[in-house]
C-alpha cells in the first residue's frame, strides 16, 4: 500500500510539473498579448480619474469614456501640430550639426590632454578611437532606436508598433466602459473569501498605478518645459525646443533618464565654447535637484510608496524588455503589486500579532 502510494503521488507530481511547464510556455508565447494587455490596464488606470469625473457629471459611462479619449486626442493633436514641426526640424538640423559638434568635442579632449602632459601617441591613438566619430554616431542611434522601441520583439517595425498601440488603448477603452462587469467576472473566479478580498483592492491598485503614471508624465512635462526655456535663456534658441523634448522624454525614465537627457544639451554647450558648457551643467544640476527634491516626492513618491531600489529594479526589467515603454510600464505594477503585499498580508500579520500578544 505503501509502494503505491508513492508512484500515485509521484505520478500527481508529475503531471503538476508538466502543467506548470505548459502554463509556463503558453505564457510565453503569449508575451506579447500580455504585455498590450499590462499597456492597457495601466492606461485605463491613468485615465480612469477622468473617466469617474465625466461620469459624476450625470452621463453615461461608456459617453464618459469616449469623450475622455477624444478630448485627449484633441490635446495631443492641437500640441503636435502647434509644436511638432519646430521640434522636427530642430532635431534634423541638430542631427545635421551633430557629427561637427562631436569632432569638435574630439579635438578639445585631445587639446586637454596635450596641455596636461598626455603626449604619448599611445594615449592620443587611444582617445582617437574612444572618438571615432563614425562608431560614435552609430552607437548612438543604434542604443536610441533600443531604448524607443525595445528588444523583446512586441513591435515589428513601423505598423507593427502602431498597431499594437492601437489596440492597446482600445482594450484600455473597453476595460474603462465595462470595468464594473469585467472586475466582477474576475474576481467571481476566486474562492471565498478571496473574492471579495481581491475586489476590495482594485480601486486601491488601480489609483496607485494610474497615480504613478500621472506624476511621471506631469513631472517630465515640467523639467522639458523648463529646460527648453532655460537653454533659450542661455543662448541655444536653435535647439531649445528640440533638446527640452529630448530631456523630457528621457525622464520618463527614473534615476537614469534625467543623464541621458542632459547629454545632447551638453554636446552643443562644449561645441560652441566659451562658459557655456558650465552654465548649461549648472542649469541641468538645478533641475535634477528640484525634481529629486521636490517633484518627485511630491507627484510622484506619494503614488508609488516603493523602496527606491524595487523602483530602480523595475526599471531596468522594464528597459530590457520594452525599452522605454517598459522603464514608463513596469515600475505601476510593482506599485500595484505593493498595494496587494501591504493590504492581503502584511497588514494581516501585523493585526494577527497585536491579537496575539493582548491575548
């Protein structure tokens, strides 16, 4: 009796492992729809604010829902078309100038170097190819084009991205218009009492992942804003829009972002000589600090309540997977994450210890 109960609970074991490992590599092959479904669920998250404020005005919610999303439409279709081709044609002349600029930047290190002593022709043939101007540029796109779109293969070129934009805010539309019904279908596959557990949570998760997107994008518009005015103050008028797009994207990234999007702006500062280059560090160091200081905690600290490392972590996942859609993506579902650790068990063990100890 005892032998067969071994093979019958050796044999459970093994059709368990085989259908993890099926589960396991169904998910896989579906990593594409899920990662358009966590886009969606983090964009109905974001907009489910005005959504709610639309619908209390006394109208329907599936009217709240399209009129949010074409409100939205209108806003980034007026901006682009009042902005966006000064910031394209900025940008082409910069990538114009660009090669000029970086010779430029060559030959002062080199200078730097001979006046400080450097003269061995080992070390100049060393900073000759640390500044080859054509690796250069080709690095440059080549991590640009990473960073934009991403190396898990989600999109497939041009159409491929749209496409998948496009249905993921559609499924963000239908999740917002029938949220109620969907959350209830959900939640109704849990047993009891989790059920009702899980739906108490999702207004909690859902403001902390829509909260911390809200923030990101709000803080990111201020420090392009700000460095575009800065730089125009400081005399690159040729370029202020078009670099303070540039940095206000790149801080859509946490810890790394504000670095890369100071670069660009660095580059023309040092070409055009003079004190420039300071003025330019100075106004960057200025900005980082208030967003550290002062932004971050105060639009976007409150909604995540995520270590600092947990948040440095789920960037860089977020970057290897989606590039900077996975930087601006992942980092709300840790937070979401962090809801369900905080109210299904932490807060549970610590009201289970003070029952304990009073009794």
């Amino acid at each position: 009796m005892i032998l067969k109960r071994k093979i019958a609970l050796s044999l459970s074991n093994l059709l368990l492992i085989g259908s993890a490992a099926f589960l396991l590599l169904l998910l896989w092959q579906l990593k594409g729809l899920i990662i358009i479904l966590m886009i969606a669920i983090v964009i109905a998250s974001t907009l489910s604010p005005l959504v709610g404020s639309v619908e209390r005005m006394g109208f329907p919610r599936w009217f709240a829902v399209i009129f949010v999303y074409l409100l939205l439409l209108s806003l980034l279709t007026g901006i682009g078309l009042l902005l966006g081709p000064t910031i394209i044609t900025q940008l082409q002349r910069l990538l114009e100038k660009l090669p000029g600029y970086i010779e430029i930047l060559s030959k002062q290190v080199q200078l730097f170097m001979t006046e400080k002593g450097f003269t061995e022709p080992e070390i100049l043939d060393f900073l000759n190819k640390q500044f080859n101007l054509q690796s250069i540029v080709s690095w440059t796109f080549k991590s640009s084009q990473q960073l934009l779109i991403g190396v898990s293969g989600l999109t497939r070129g041009i159409v491929g991205g749209v496409l998948n934009v496009l249905l993921a805010i559609l499924l963000s539309g239908y999740m917002l218009s029938g949220s109620q019904k969907l959350i209830n279908g959900i939640v109704s596959l849990f047993p009891v009492p989790w059920d009702e557990k899980l739906k108490d949570q999702v207004v909690p998760v859902s403001q902390r992942m829509g909260g911390y997107i809200q923030g990101r994008l709000l803080v990111s518009f201020i420090l392009g804003l700000t460095v575009s005015l800065g730089l125009k103050f400081l005399g690159i008028g040729e370029f202020a829009l078009g670099l303070g797009t540039i940095a206000g994207i790149t801080n859509l990234i946490p810890f790394f972002g504000p670095v890369f999007g100071s670069i660009p702006a660095l580059i023309v500062a040092i070409a055009q000589g003079g004190w420039l280059f300071l003025w330019v560090l100075l106004l960057f160091v200025i900005i980082q600090n208030l967003e550290t200081y002062v932004l971050d905690p105060l639009l976007v600290g409150s909604s995540v309540n995520v270590p600092p490392l947990y948040q440095l972590l789920a960037v860089l996942s977020g970057v290897q997977l989606l590039g900077i859609l996975g930087a601006l993506i992942l980092p709300p579902w840790v937070a979401g994450a962090g809801v369900l650790l905080q109210n299904l068990y932490l807060n549970p063990k610590l009201e289970a210890e003070k029952q304990d100890k009073i009794a």
